[in-house]
C-alpha cells in the first residue's frame, strides 16, 4: 500500500489530466474504486484496492475534443498489424493511457527506476473495449526495468456500471446508455485507471471540477463518489411522462436489435441516442 503526500497526490492528479487532455482524453473523474465494489456488480466483478480502505480511481474518456489528437498522433498509413487496422482507438487508448498514468506517478516522484533507488507505485488500466490483451497492454518487455503496472482484473469490468457507482453518469439500462448532465449520451469512455492511492472524496474531487467560465470541461461533478440516483435527461418530468419515454426508447430499442447490427442503420442509432 503506498503512502503519499497531499502534495504528491495534487502533482499526480494535475499531472494526469494534463496528458490526458493532450491526448484528447478530457474526461479524468475520480471516485473511490470500493464505490463500485459495493453493488451488486461489484461483488462479482470487483475492481482492485491494493488494500486500499478508498482506492483512487479514475473514469477516462472524451467528448468532441479527443479526434484532433487522436488523427494527429495515429496516422491509418503507420498501422502495422491486421489488429491495429480493425481497433485503432482500441490500440491508441491502450498503448498511451498506461503510459501517461506512469509519467504522471513520476512527476509526483511516486516511482523511480533510477539505479539503487527503484521504487513503484503499483497501478493497473481496464479498457473499455472489453477485451484484455496478452501480455497485458503496458506490461514492459521482458528484462526492462519495472512499471508498476500490474494485470487488470481477469473478469472484464462492466464500465457502464462502474460510471454510475462512481457518480459520473448515469446508466440508464433500457437505452444501455449512460447519461451525463452536461454531455448527454455523447461522449466516450475509454478505460478505469486504478491506482495504489488513498482516494480522499472532496480534495481529489476538487482538482477537476468543472467550474464557471472553465474552458477545459472535465465534466468531473460528484464530489462523494456516490452512485446517481436520477437520469438527468429524465429530470423535471412527471412520472407518467417518464413512463412514456421510457417505453419509447423500450420499442426503439429492441426494432433496432432485431434488424442486427448494420452499419448502414448508423442514423437510427444516432436518433435512438439523440
């Protein structure tokens, strides 16, 4: 279990968003991993804690911001592998996202692999596309000094669900999709990065708050890392109302999963999400 500063803490953190947002990753929401571990869900496919009593987690993920970068730094004519041709934000996301949460833990000298003085602050990424490498995505290559990273939890994590445990949006289960209060449907979550740090609720939470005039949204709400209760989009309704848009988005739904997944349906899937 690693021990830090409040200081050390503060430098990780703004270090974290920093390179996050260069790689178009303006989403970096904190929460407590055991917020997740309570539920249900949870109890089946549990986050890690390091032994943690609140361990620091973060939702990574972007709205419009992120394809500038992204075009910028992944050029299609420099993909090598029959893989990287069919996933390349799949590819993009898991090769940077360990990466930068390393540079940030050295930034905040929370890892060293200086000759004599190795030390590491152990922590691990599960990517939202459901599939976990082998070896696993950051894992150095053999004879390489140590990361820190460690393997993700062999069960997939349901990251839809782990949004809404951890305050960040709100999974509405007829749409299966998560709403935010700012962004809607459309943004896009990427990987949970968790790490051998205490999470201290309001103080972590502070650091990426969204606040007015902020032109750098992180879209960062929840202060207490506690599961939201309302969908947003749904606020205000009447009950009856509710009732009725909830078997629309019901009907919707299941005409479209019976048509099978077509990619030239895209702009019903849009509408179903609008």
């Amino acid at each position: 279990m690693t021990v830090a500063t409040s200081e050390q803490k503060r430098v990780f953190i703004a270090s974290l968003r920093a390179s996050m947002r260069r790689l178009g990753l303006d989403i970096v929401h904190p929460f407590a991993a055991q917020s997740y571990n309570a539920t249900a869900l949870g109890h089946e496919k549990p986050m890690p804690t390091f032994n943690q009593t609140s361990t620091l987690s973060f939702i990574v993920g972007s709205n419009k911001t992120f394809w500038e970068p992204f075009l910028a730094q992944h050029y299609p004519a420099e993909l090598k592998t029959e893989a990287e041709k069919k996933d390349p934000m799949d590819h993009y996301c898991e090769r940077l996202i360990p990466e930068a949460t390393l540079q940030a833990l050295k930034d905040a000298q929370l890892y060293s692999d200086t000759d004599g003085q190795e030390f590491t602050t152990p922590f691990t990424v599960a990517f939202s596309h459901w599939y976990i490498t082998d070896p696993p995505a950051g894992t150095p290559p053999p004879g390489a000094k140590p990361t820190g990273f460690v393997a993700p939890p062999p069960k997939v994590l349901p990251i839809q669900h782990v949004a809404h445990a951890a305050g960040f949006a709100h999974f509405n289960p007829i749409a299966f999709l998560n709403v935010h209060p700012i962004y809607g449907p459309w943004f896009g979550m990427r990987a949970i990065v968790m790490v051998d740090l205490p999470y201290d609720g309001v103080s972590d939470n502070q650091q990426l708050l969204v606040k007015e005039g902020d032109s750098n949204q992180t879209g960062t709400y929840s202060v207490d890392s506690k599961p939201i209760d309302a969908n947003p989009a749904f606020l205000g309704l009447p009950a009856e109302e509710i009732e009725e848009q909830n078997a629309g988005l019901e009907a919707t739904k299941n005409a479209l999963m019976t048509k099978g997944w077509d990619a030239r349906d895209w702009k019903e899937w849009v509408a179903f999400r609008q």
